[in-house]
C-alpha cells in the first residue's frame, strides 16, 4: 500500500465507533496533523475526529509506528479524559522556551470581567502549572516508546485545561478563567481576531489540504500580544522550511464576533 493508504487503513482500523469508521477525508486529515506533530511543526494535536478513546489513538498511533510512518517517540497522552498525540521533546522545549522569555501571552477571560486582560505569566499557580508539565514531560521521555496511553494523574485535576491546552498546542496566546466561578467567559459579543495555518500534506501522488492551527486572539489586545504572534509566525516559518512533507503554508487572519464562546 501507498503512504496515505497506510494512513487511511490505520485510521479506519483502529478508530471505529461501533460499525462506524473515520471517512478518507477524516484520515487524510487526522495523517496531515500526526504528520505535522512528528515533524515537529506542531508540538501535540487534540483528538477529536470522533469519539474514539485514548487506548484506540494509542492503537493508532502504534500502528503507524509499527509502519515506520511516525517516529517511535510520539506519545498519547489522556489528560481529564481529553486525548493528545504529544510530541514530548517539542512540548518540553517550548514550555523550557515559555519560561525562559515570556512568549506566552495568558489572557483572563472570567465572566466578571468587563473585558479580556492579560494576566502575569510568572504568578504562582501558572508557573507551577508548567514546572508540573515539564516533569511529567521529562518522565514520558524516558519511557522512549509507549504500549498505553500516558495519564497524567490527579496533579491535573488542578489545572485548567484551557490554560494547558493551548501551551500544549503551541499557541502563542492561552484563555485562563476562574473556574470557581463557572465556565463562563466575558468574550460574547468581544470582536475576535482568529488565526488560521493551513498547509497541504503530501504523501506520493495524495495531497490533502490540512488545518495546523486556528486559535483566537481579542482584537482589544491585539497591540499587547503582536510581538508574540510575530514570533510564533517566524518560528512555524522556520520549521516549515526544514521538512518537504507538507508544502504551502499559508497564515491568514479574520475577525469575528460570537454570540458565545465556548473554551
């Protein structure tokens, strides 16, 4: 079988509901975003092709690596009952990054808010929070390859997962609420400046056009957080250039305003 067949069938093997596989278009996909984590130009991706549970992405993703298609150091990790396909030296490096030179920027969302603000990076429950994730990162490192998906414990039941999400992803802005007062937020009706990376995946004669990214950034904070997003664009650039898997990067931004938001 070709490449992207080998992709295709693993997918639709592994990742059943029921009598219900993933489509081609959804493997084709899912391949572009396992793709791009292997290669590096994502640190981690967040299973949601469908309702598969993490012991199904981890027969995936050992599949492909049986395969040969993956590296053998990518991981799957179930954070809460969230499934991540992690890779832990990316992840680790730029959370080491984060807290070497504040290229994070951390935007308070609470409900009670008249409007988004960004909140310090270094306070004592969030710089906790990633000295957490790096351990933990550090362990799976040395595990080389994993059979299981990877828990990460009860220590996570005090994160927010919002938080942890978006530095696992490697955004260059992360949403933080206080989740004592609901899951609520203050960004209904906040005008959003949303940042799509697309690129096409190409496995022998297969192209597919993928999402990389998409997260959001308040257009009222937008003159706070350029620097950051200036540097995420310039890194994914270089990244981009040191793989010829996927091809044609484009960064592209528009504004919307949402009745609600749901982090």
């Amino acid at each position: 079988m070709s490449t992207w067949e080998l992709f295709v069938a693993a997918a639709r093997k592994n990742l059943c509901i029921g009598k219900k596989c993933l489509s081609v278009s959804k493997s084709l996909d899912l391949a572009a975003q396992v793709s791009a984590v292997d290669l590096g130009l994502k640190p981690a991706l967040l299973y949601d092709s469908n309702g598969a549970s993490s012991e199904q992405v981890q027969q995936y993703l050992t599949s492909l690596q049986c395969s040969q298609l993956v590296c053998k150091t990518l991981l799957t990790l179930d954070l809460n009952g969230n499934t991540l396909i992690v890779n832990p030296a990316v992840v680790r490096s730029n959370i080491e990054q984060v807290l070497h030179d504040s290229s994070l920027a951390v935007i308070d969302v609470c409900h009670s808010l008249e409007k988004p603000t960004i909140i310090d990076l270094f306070r004592e429950d969030l710089k906790s929070m990633m000295e957490d994730l790096l351990l933990l990162l550090r362990e799976f490192e040395q595990l080389k390859e994993a059979s299981k998906p990877l828990y990460a414990g009860e220590k996570c039941e005090e994160w927010n997962l919002c938080t942890v999400f978006g530095l696992l992803l490697g955004y260059p802005v992360t949403y933080w609420f206080n989740e004592s007062e609901g899951f609520e937020n203050c960004l209904s009706m906040t005008p959003l400046m949303v940042t799509t990376a697309t690129a096409t995946w190409q496995a022998g004669t297969t192209c597919h056009r993928c999402h990389l990214y998409s997260f959001s950034i308040p257009a009222v904070l937008l003159k706070e957080t350029q620097s950051n997003l200036e540097n995420w664009k310039l890194c994914l650039q270089k990244r981009f250039l040191l793989q010829n898997i996927l091809k044609d990067l484009s960064v592209c931004q528009t504004t919307v305003t949402l009745p609600s938001v749901c982090l």
